[in-house]
C-alpha cells in the first residue's frame, strides 16, 4: 500500500515535483510512522556505539567508543564528543560530533579480480555517501555557518549478503578543520574497504586534493557522468568525486533528479517482514535524525543529510544501470550452447 500511495504522487520529470506544491517532497504515513519507531523501540533506541575511528600505532583503522576514550583519559568535548540529536543541532550541543556505529563490515571469503581467493571485506561490499561544509574559496570561510559534514556509510546488496542493503555508519559534525572531516571519511573508507565507492560532494571542501596528498584517490567514487548523459563513456571522462551542485534546495535540473532519486531511492521495496508486507528502503535506515530531517526538508533550508543522501541515491541509480549493461552483454542462452556443455562435448 505505502509504495502504491508513492507511485501516485511520482513526478514524470524533476521539475513536477516541485511545481504546484510547497509540500515535503519525502513525506508519508510511513515514513512518519518509522520516525516514531526509532525514537521510542528499545529495539533500535540503544543498537549503536558512539565513538571515532584512529589509525594505532601501526597504521590500522580502529574504532574506540566513547567510553573507551574516556577510559584512557579522554575529555569530553575535547577528545570525544556526543551524537547530534538535534535536527537542526541545538546551541548546547557541540558542533564536532562523533561516529555511530550499527554494524561491523563482513568479513567472507572471496576470489578477487586476480582468481586469488581471500578473506577480507569484498570490494564494493560498501559505499560512501559524504557532503562536506561548504567553503568560500577566497578566504576559507564557511559558507553557512549552520552546515554540517555529513557521512554515512551503506552495505550494497551483494550475494553475501542476500542481497540486501542498509545503512551500518555513519557520521555528522564539523571539526574544527575542513581537513579533520575528510581524514574522518578516509579512515572510513579504509575501515569498510570502500575503494571506488566513496562518493563525496567536490563543488566544496578540499576533499579530492586532501585525498591525494594521502596518496588515497583509489577510494573515491567518479563522477556518474552517464546517469545525466547515457552517450558519454564514465571511465574516459569522468572525473574524482560528485558534481550535484547545489544543496539540497532545487538550484539545478542535477539537484531535481537528484531528489527525485532518493525519493525514488527511500520508496523502493527491498523485502518482506513476516507479515508479508514490504520492507522499503528507508527502514533499512536506523538513524533517527537522517529520517526525522527527511520529513522537516523544504526547498529553502539547510538540509546536510538530504544532500548528502542525493549522493547515495545517484549510487543507487548507477548500480541500476551497470546492471542492466551486464545484463545486455550476458551470453544469450541457445539449444546450440546447451550442447556444448561436458555431458555434450566430442572427446576424440
């Protein structure tokens, strides 16, 4: 029923969605109903750790929560730092923030590109959604100074995983420096193997050159140039990093269809509870304040997890279509072939 309802309300081009109405562009009963879960179920209030990720002594990504770095001496908002709970961020509440965590990466084991068979974090197993603080460039202001960097990292349907998705990190904040909120991205990255799949914002911040000085480009995500022009071939000419433009207003026909994909994106069915409803994907999404900013978002504010989310929902589309390349160029199956096979072959 609720993905009837969305089909009913859906756009034929960006545009529509936005011309005869002032209403939310995410919102539904459902989605409501969501919000109100994961504010009050024990069952999702208390699944997560806060912390941060450090690299130790010998390079390695770790996690400490909170409660570890105040059990080695920590301060409190000086070494470790709470969760944002407010949408928008209360004045009490510090603007660095902190990591939550809901689930480890899986570990399986997998034959690489080489045939080499290993135990590790599969390549593109994981993704990464990232909108950094906006940043004037002749003089290294903030362009808002209610902005936020906003990173989440998502768990891409896969055959280890049933093919199933959901959201496993994330984090919101702003440091005191730029380059801390990318570093944070980078041991992100490291942590769940996301090599290609870590998409970031690049019409601000400093993000693409901080990376390469870290000798770390390998993990960010290329422009999908051919979700806006199916003509051009990606791997010539794109380049590192995103290109929405914008925020999350609706500045840009980018910015429209990168709207109209997340809703598109949040709405799509991707399994069964036991009553045999459908799972959409927004439930796959357990952090309360990304589902409480989708149902507060307007053309107009400052929304950092939205334009965040818009990366991940142009991942989204761009697995759609690589898989439907694949599937044009799948070996098409004839009576011929089937009597090719080993029971079928001449031996002398």
């Amino acid at each position: 029923m609720y993905y009837i309802n969305y089909l009913g309300q859906y756009a034929n081009m960006p545009s529509e969605s936005f011309s005869s109405t002032s209403e939310n562009l995410f919102s539904s009963e459902a989605l409501m109903n969501w919000e109100e879960i994961l504010k009050n179920d024990p069952a999702y209030t208390d699944i997560a750790d806060d912390g941060m990720f450090f690299e130790d002594i010998n390079h390695k990504v770790i996690f400490k929560t909170n409660a570890r770095i105040k059990a080695e001496g920590g301060k409190f908002n000086v070494d470790y730092f709470d969760w944002i709970q407010g949408v928008p961020r209360k004045p009490r509440e510090h603007h660095h923030g902190c990591v939550r965590k809901w689930f480890e990466p899986i570990k399986v084991s997998y034959v690489d590109k080489d045939g080499t068979t290993k135990l590790g974090i599969p390549p593109g197993q994981y993704s990464i959604s990232y909108d950094p603080v906006g940043v004037n460039k002749e003089n290294d202001a903030l362009t808002n100074k209610h902005s936020h960097n906003s990173i989440k990292v998502w768990e891409n349907p896969t055959q280890y995983n049933n093919f199933k998705t959901k959201l496993v990190c994330a984090y919101y904040g702003r440091p005191e420096k730029l380059e801390q909120a990318d570093w944070i991205c980078y041991l992100m990255a490291r942590y769940y193997n996301c090599i290609g799949t870590t998409g970031v914002e690049v019409n601000r911040g400093e993000t693409v050159s901080n990376f390469s000085k870290w000798k770390a480009l390998k993990y960010l995500m290329k422009d999908p140039v051919e979700l806006w022009d199916s003509s051009i071939k990606a791997k010539v000419t794109a380049s590192y990093g995103v290109n929405v433009g914008g925020g999350a207003g609706t500045g840009s026909s980018k910015v429209l269809e990168g709207l109209r994909l997340l809703k598109e994106m949040l709405y799509s069915p991707v399994g069964k509870d036991l009553k045999g409803n459908d799972i959409m994907l927004f439930q796959t999404i357990y952090d309360h304040q990304s589902i409480l900013e989708l149902l507060k978002w307007n053309v107009k504010g400052n929304f950092d997890r939205v334009s965040e989310m818009i990366i991940r929902a142009l991942q989204w589309k761009l697995q759609d279509v690589q898989a439907a390349k694949e599937l044009v160029h799948r070996k098409k199956v004839t009576e011929q072939n089937i009597r090719d096979d080993i029971w079928h072959r001449n031996w002398f």
